[in-house]
C-alpha cells in the first residue's frame, strides 16, 4: 500500500483542518477502539492492522496535545 489516501492532495488538504482530524479520530475509535481499565488505571487503545495507520493515529493526537505511544504485537496498538 502506498498510501492511506489515494489522492494526496485530498490528504495534504484534509490535514489542514482539526475537524477533520477529529472526525478521523472518532472514525477510527468507532472502528478499532476501546477504552480498558486495567488495575492501574484507565486507558484508550486503538487496534489497528497497519503501522502506517497507526503512526498517523499518534501524529493526529498529538494535535490535540495527547502523548500516545505505539505497541506491535500481532497487530498495531496506538494507546494513551
């Protein structure tokens, strides 16, 4: 796969806009999110089957200043 978008000017000018960030975000949740709490305290977690997408879920949450961390096992986990 080359790239997540097929087009990418739609993509250079679709990441101009934090709505469309946040939209993305709340896509990608209602499709490989979950939200866990472990004994020590809550946690977000995305599972996703590309590293590529995982690292664009970190890069768009850092725009809204959220720190997240990658994790490969089987398949990629972005988590907060």
């Amino acid at each position: 796969m080359d790239s997540l978008f097929p087009k990418d000017d739609l993509y250079e000018d679709s990441t101009k806009s934090k709505n469309f960030i946040k939209n993305f975000l709340c896509g990608i949740f209602l499709g490989a999110g979950s939200i866990a709490n472990p004994d020590k305290s809550y946690h977000l977690e995305f599972t996703l089957n590309s590293e590529e997408l995982a690292k664009l879920v970190i890069k768009y949450l850092r725009v809204f200043g959220i720190k997240a961390k990658s994790l490969e096992k089987k398949v990629n986990i972005s988590y907060i």
